[in-house]
C-alpha cells in the first residue's frame, strides 16, 4: 500500500511540470527580491527564474483590463529596478528582470524594502491604478536583520511586521514566500495577509523554489485572492429572486467584550490542527469591528493549566488582534475546562482587565473533547451560569461522547449558542451562523452609556501627571492639537479638585516645560485653558530629561500629596534620543517616586521596548499603542478605566485599622526582645517599603506604637516587590538578622500579584534560603494557587484564607501558635561562611584576590570544610527538617577550589 500511495504521488506531480495556466485578470503587481549574501550565488538566478516565469504567466500590457509589474530588490541597501511606469509589456519587463544584479549586501533589511513600496511603488502618482487591486510578493532565504545600519530594537524584526501592516491597510494583498530552512515562520506569517494558508508559501530550496508548482500556486492564489473589476454598468436585474446574501457585516455597528477560549490540549494531535483553531478565531475576528468603542475581543487556551495570551483592549486594531492570534503557541495537556472557566470569571471580565461596563460580555469556547475532571468542571459551570456572561460552546471531533455533547451545551447560554462540526476543517461551515447569533448578542449603546460606565472615576482621588512628546516628529500643530484634546477628554470623566484628583502637564522635546503642576487648576474649565494654551516645542526626544525633571517637581510644595496615588501618564511618537540616558532615568524615577506610568505609543516609529521598560507592570495593563493621533479617542475609555482602577483605594481605612489590630494581637503572643523575638514591617502597593527593621523595638509597647504609625497608601498588588525588598534588606546583620534563630515571613495580601511569575520567583528564593513562609490571603480576590506556592509546606499549616478583614481576628491565635511552634523546632540554614564574604566571591561585584592573605584564608577556610561537614551531619540526624547541609558544603568547596584554581 506504501508503494502505491508513492506511485500516485509521482503521477500527479508529473503531470503539473511544465503546464503553467496565465491568469488573465488584471493586478498591479510588486516583487520585493532579496540580494543579501547569505543567498548563493548559484541560487540566485534560480530566484530570478521563478519571477520571469511569474510574471510571463500574467496579461501584462497597457489597459485597465491588463496587469503591470513593478520590482524591487533589498539587502543592506533597497534598490527601485522599476515601477508601473516603466516598459508595462511582457518582453521589456522580462528582459528588466534578468538584469537584476545579485548585491550579496550584509543584512536583510526587509522593512527597507516594505517602506519602498508602500511610501513610492504603490504611492498615488506612480503608476497604481486604484481601480486595480495590488497584490505585493516578498520572496527571503532568511529573516530581517538591520546589520548595524539602523537602531530598531530585535534587528529590526519589528519594523518589518509595521511596514508590512502598513502595506496591507493601503489595501494590498501581501504574499510571503521563503526559501530554505534559514527562514523565520512567524516573521512570514505576521507579514503576510490572513490567511497565511493562502499566502504564505515556502520551499525548501532553491531548486524546489523553481519548479512548476511553486510557480503556479503563486499564480493561482494570485488570481484567487484579485476580485476583477466590472469595465462596464452591471445590466439591471430582470428577476425577483434576492441575491445570495453575503457573510455578515453587522456586527461593525456592534459593540461586545468578547473572549475566545481555546483547547489546546494533546488530543489535538498537531500543531497544524490547533493552527485551524487560531485560523477560525482570525476569521471569526474579520467579521466584527473592533476597538474600545466597538468589540474588543481577548483570548485564553486551556489544557492542563489555563493561561491569558492576551487581555480585552491589549490590541485596538484588528491588524494587531491578527497578529496576537498568530503568535499563540500549542503546549498540549490535559482538558481542564475547569480551570478556563474559572479564570474568564475571575480575570477575563475584570475591569482591571480592560473590561467594560454596559456592554454584553460574550465567551466562545471551542474543544475538541471532554473536560479531565467533570466534577470540578460541573461546579465551574455553575459558577458561569450565575453571571451575565453570555457562552457559545462548539464541540470539535468524531469522537464527541454523550457526556461531552451535554457539558458542552451546559456551557452554552442556549441551544443556539451550541455549536459541533466533525472536524478542525469543518469550522468554517458554522462561522457564518456563529456571527449572525454573535451579531444578536452584540448590542450597540450609545454615548450616553459610555460615559456611565466611568461613574467610578468622579469618586476617584489621585495625582495625575501627563507627560507629552513635543519633538519635531509630531509634525505639525494640528497634529498636537490633537494630544491636547485628548488628555481633556481624559480629565472630563473625572472629578476635579484639591480635595479629589489633581493633575499635572509637562511636555518634553530637546529640553523639558513644566506646562502647569498639580496645585495650580482646581476646576475643569481652567484646566482645559491651561492645556490648550500648550505650544508646540519641536526638537529632539530627549525623555531622560523629561522623567528626571518629573522626579524633581513631585513635592508637597508642588501638590503632590501623600496617601494618594500617584500616576504617570506618557503620550510619545517615538524614540527617545539617548536610549542609555533613559534606561537609568527610568530606574530613577522608580526608586524615587512611586509613579503608576501609563504608556500611549502612537504611530509606527516607536520603540515598543523601550515603551514596555517605562510602563508599571503587568505591561499589557498599562501599555497602548495607536496608529495615528487621530486614533487616540478609541482608547479614550479604556484608558480612563485603567487610571481609576489605579485609583482604586486598597482596603478602607477602617479595614487597615483592623488589618493593624491583627498584627498587635498575633505580636502580643510573643517575647519581644534582642535575644528573644524581634518584629520587622515591610508594607507594599506600587512599590515595597520597610517600615522598620528586626532591631528597631525590642517591646511590645515599642512594636504596638510603630504599627499605629504606619499609613495607609493606595496602589496596586506588586507582592513580587515585598519579597525583594525581604530578601534584599529584611534579614541582613545590618537589620538585625541573627544567624542562630528561624527567619520568619508572614505575607497579608487581599489580591492577586500584579507579576505572578516574579512573585513565585521570589517567594522559592525565600523558601531556598531557608526563611519559613506564612501567607494570608483576605476576600475573594485572591489566586489562592499562588498563596499556596508562596506558602511553605505543609501548605494546610503555612496558608490562612479569611473572607474580610473583619475575620481576622478568628485566626489570631492560630497564626500566632504555629509561629512560635516554627520558633521552637526550626533553625534557619546557617552559613558556612559569612554571606558578606561570600557575595563578595561569587555576586554580581565579582573581585580578585588583593592579596596573598587573602588567599590563604581562603585555603584554610576549605581545609577546615570537611571537618564542619561531619558536624553538619550529626547536626541533621536530629534535626531533619533542615536542607541538605552536604550538598551545601560539597558545592561551596568545589566552588572555592574553582575560584582559586582560576586565581592562581
């Protein structure tokens, strides 16, 4: 059976050699060549084959119903060869691309030749005929890469993906070929037009590049994807039977949050079929019209683990929501369909999130099989059908069980929002039905409603300093303008005065304005004169400036209060002028102030990087990007929500008295003193601080006094920050830390961390370092998974979860019991040799040996080692909840012995 299935294989590709079919519609037609080295020079009259060959098959010539042909080639250096104005016959476009010259540049500067096409080739004037549809074709043996010539971050990479967006939206059909392995798939994919199925083509090499088939499948998607235009009025319809009615467009007036979750698990099989997943998501998205004021669409994947590839409003173009849906990645696992429900609930229509208020929230869940645990799968459910989420279900596979079929339709909010199609292929045949009851679901509201979904903000309280790029980049006034009506529409949800939010404006180009500060304009109308007064600066974008000056002007004598937040918001259109300059002022600005900061990047140039290096994080909340200035009230709501979610006070003053009360109580079980118990306090929100070391008190009296001091200030959950700032400064001589007791941390948190991987990162460090970990999580807006992993095991006797504040007090003896248990059986791992000592060797201020003393203190330190190994030994036979002492000294001595054996 083998060899007949390689018998008809044959047969068929036989017969396509050498019969290319022309296609007779009419194009306007760029090929963009690539000239670098890193092409043989064997190779390359094979490239130049395949295009002479293409473009031979196409009706070139004069006339709206012919096609015409431009080239351009690219290496380190873009060349025009021609354009549509040049020799448009077949014979003086064939004998134009035979002699195109093989550059051999060193880079790939692909965005180089994106911009020659869309900037000159397919500009106005040119030859383009806007009556014709342009397709665009980018053949590559390898990815981008700026070689040094130009300063985009990831060698330009990114660059390429923006020229290519900008190609596709003028419109053009962009086509992606690569040649040989040395190609990037995801570069191809995110160039090229959706679907990538149809314009994405590759070869393995060469030779393969030019046969016949690559060559007409070129031609043949060509012809597919060009609609031809009508040369004459269409004859007026003689009948009255309807035209067949096309796919649905009218969820363009709609507006929805929408997220769409994903199996991913192994019953899959292949990447290619989670592909069909993602490419039906794509095709889903294309009907619907998307941005803050219309759809904004999200996307989760379950399979053993549940995750967020991206949030509601993280992407306002559909172009960027295409490209996000590309870059998902197949892990495979399990079918926990309980764990994706439960995080859509808890996290993906959270306002935090980007969710909005006054629109309907819509879920599509597709799988292919039934959930791993029913049981915890049943109780989700009922946790979704409580909420106004409205759920579409679609059920995937031949192999669908009764008992999948009926969770499925569970999760449907009604029979017409359950879908199931045999296989990944057949998703296409439900697309249609799923957007016209998507479409119902979608309601339009209007203005009005809007505006209401920020109430919240007029109770907001906040310092808010906008900071706006006035270089010459901007272009021109109205261009500024247009900023300046932004931030005003911004401060419009807002309550204005000293005794509620207060703003502040600076703007920055070559040098820095202050434009006005937070004590200076206690009304709207006022402060809406004073930004509309700002003139244009021009010049450079010299942002270290900017973020220096910022940390200058946020004193009280400016109105920058204390126990208020504290936010930053940035508008910039492109790249700062010393990148290095900004990379420390950034750091400045965190360790001096504790600005929340908001990134709005607009336009095409910007450094996304350097953007995401500014923002607070999680980077998605706080991160926006924009094509132009005209785009900026699409993202005028979304940005307003995220500012008063920043807004939004931690818990009320009486419940941080109670969380303060708590603490006195557990602390009051204990025997303060400098050789019994000592007490350190580190309180965080945007960022981390000590409020008083281990040696500050050695009473209770002292302690209880320290505690009713402390102030409550507002923020965000960067519980990551707390474990840093313990482990940097919570347990050093300098704090009091001493060597022969157990280190103790109790975390209190009422919500999630706002960097979850850090957090987990930190809190292992904690535990590795032998410090014992207690947390305590309060209400219902906790990750009790990551409370769990924070906590040291057993968990069941590290980790407290109480439904408020007020329920504290039920687990103040219980908390204090189990410390001093810790305290009375547990040691903390002892250092073999001072830490100090230690960091000096082998931390990141790496030093060689001064002198020969000490060097021999090192030698007499691992001479002495395995005599203290036995004492460890004996030390652990009673002692078995320690770490393993003798893997601790085996790697400290060999280490040791390295650093001399290199010294020497």
């Amino acid at each position: 059976m083998r060899f007949l299935f390689c018998c008809i294989f044959s047969v068929l590709i036989f017969q396509t050699e050498g019969v290319l079919t022309k296609c007779s519609k009419p194009v306007d037609i760029v090929f963009a060549i690539d000239t670098s080295a890193s092409i043989w020079i064997v190779n390359f009259p094979s490239q130049i084959q395949f295009v002479r060959d293409v473009v031979s098959e196409l009706n070139i010539g004069s006339g709206i119903d012919k096609s015409r042909v431009a080239v351009v080639t690219f290496s380190k250096d873009v060349k025009l060869v021609f354009d549509f104005n040049q020799g448009q016959d077949t014979d003086a476009v064939v004998k134009a691309i035979d002699e195109i010259v093989h550059d051999k540049g060193d880079a790939t500067r692909t965005y180089k030749a994106l911009q020659m096409v869309h900037e000159q080739v397919l500009a106005p004037g040119n030859g383009e005929r806007p009556e014709v549809e342009n397709v665009v074709v980018v053949l590559t043996d390898g990815v981008t890469n700026s070689g040094g010539y130009d300063s985009y971050p990831n060698g330009g990479k990114d660059q390429t993906l923006d020229d290519a967006r900008t190609v596709r939206n003028l419109p053009a059909h962009l086509f992606a070929i690569g040649i040989g392995h040395g190609v990037n798939m995801e570069e191809l994919k995110h160039m090229a037009s959706i679907p990538d199925t149809t314009y994405v083509i590759t070869a393995n090499d060469f030779e393969e590049l030019n046969t016949d088939n690559i060559k007409q499948k070129l031609i043949n998607r060509t012809c597919e994807v060009v609609v031809p235009q009508a040369t004459t009025p269409p004859t007026p319809a003689t009948t009255t039977t309807p035209p067949p009615k096309e796919e649905p467009k009218e969820c363009y007036e709609a507006r929805a949050d929408i997220f769409f979750v994903l199996d991913q698990s192994s019953s899959l099989q292949t990447w290619e079929n989670f592909q069909k997943e993602l490419e039906f998501v794509r095709e889903v998205i294309d009907r619907i019209e998307t941005g803050p004021t219309k759809a904004q669409v999200g996307l989760m994947k379950f399979s053993t683990d549940a995750t967020t590839e991206f949030h509601l409003g993280d992407h306002t173009t559909k172009t960027d929501l295409v490209n996000a849906v590309s870059m998902v990645n197949w892990e495979g696992g399990n079918t926990n369909t309980d764990k994706a429900i439960n995080l859509l609930i808890d996290r993906g229509f959270n306002k935090i999130f980007g969710a909005r208020e006054n629109v309907p929230q819509i879920a599509i869940f597709l799988t292919d099989g039934g959930s791993t645990k029913a049981s915890l799968t049943e109780e989700a459910i009922e946790r979704l059908q409580e909420t106004d989420i409205i759920s579409f279900a679609i059920g995937v596979g031949e192999n669908k069980t009764d008992k999948m079929l009926e969770e499925l339709k569970s999760i449907a909010t009604s029979p017409d929002h359950f879908f199931e199609v045999d296989n990944l292929d057949r998703l296409v045949d439900i697309r249609k039905n799923l957007v016209d009851v998507l479409c119902e679901d979608a309601v339009d509201t209007d203005e009005e409603s809007d505006h209401k979904k920020n109430e919240e903000c007029k109770e907001s309280i906040a310092d808010i300093m906008f900071l706006l790029d006035g270089s010459t980049s901007i272009n021109n006034k109205e261009t500024f303008d247009k900023e300046l009506d932004f931030i005003i529409s911004v401060i419009d949800e807002m309550d204005i005065g000293q005794t509620k939010t207060q703003i502040a404006l600076m703007q920055f180009a070559s040098g820095t304005k202050i434009e006005f500060l937070f004590n200076e304009h206690d009304n709207k109308a006022d402060l809406a004169a004073a930004i509309r007064s700002a003139r244009w600066m021009q010049g450079n974008t010299y942002l270290n400036l900017a973020l220096d000056k910022i940390v200058q002007v946020s004193t009280k004598e400016n109105g920058f209060r204390d126990n208020v937040p504290h936010i930053l918001v940035l508008i910039s259109d492109g790249v700062s002028t010393r990148r290095s300059y900004t990379m420390k002022a950034i750091e400045r600005l965190r360790e001096k102030t504790d600005y929340v900061v908001f990134g709005i990047g607009v336009g095409m140039y910007l450094n996304m990087d350097e953007l995401s290096k500014l923002v607070s994080k999680p980077v998605p909340d706080h991160q926006f990007h924009v094509d132009n200035q005209d785009s900026l009230p699409l993202i005028r709501s979304q940005l307003t929500t995220r500012l008063c979610a920043a807004d939004e006070p931690k818990p009320a003053p009486e419940d941080f008295g109670k969380l303060k009360s708590f603490m006195k109580k557990v602390i009051s079980n204990f025997e303060i003193g400098t050789d019994k118990i000592q007490i350190g306090l580190v309180t965080f929100s945007n960022s981390s601080k000590t409020e008083f070391p281990l040696k500050a008190y050695s009473s209770s009296d002292e302690l209880d006094k320290a505690i009713d001091g402390v102030h409550y200030t507002q923020g965000l959950t960067f519980t990551h920050l707390a474990l840093e700032e313990v482990l940097k400064h919570g347990f050093t001589a300098q704090a009091g830390a001493r060597d022969d007791v157990p280190r103790i941390v109790v975390i209190v948190t009422d919500g999630w961390s706002r960097d979850p991987t850090n957090t987990l990162i930190n809190a292992q460090k904690a535990k590795d370092a032998g410090i014992i970990m207690f947390s305590i999580g309060v209400g219902n807006y906790l990750d009790e998974d990551e409370l769990k992993a924070m906590s040291s095991d057993p968990v069941e006797i590290h980790s407290f979860m109480v439904e408020d504040y007020s329920a504290l007090e039920s687990i103040q003896n219980s908390v204090a019991s189990k410390v001093c248990t810790v305290n009375s059986s547990v040691r903390p791992v002892q250092p073999l040799i001072d830490p100090d000592r230690i960091n000096s060797i082998f931390g990141p201020k790496r030093k060689s040996f001064k002198n020969q003393n000490e060097e021999k203190e090192l030698k007499n330190e691992i001479e002495h080692l395995d005599e203290r190994k036995n004492d460890r030994r004996n030390n652990l036979a009673s002692r078995k909840e320690n770490l393993d002492q003798e893997d601790i000294l085996s790697f400290l001595e060999k280490a040791l012995k390295r650093r001399l054996d290199r010294q020497n």
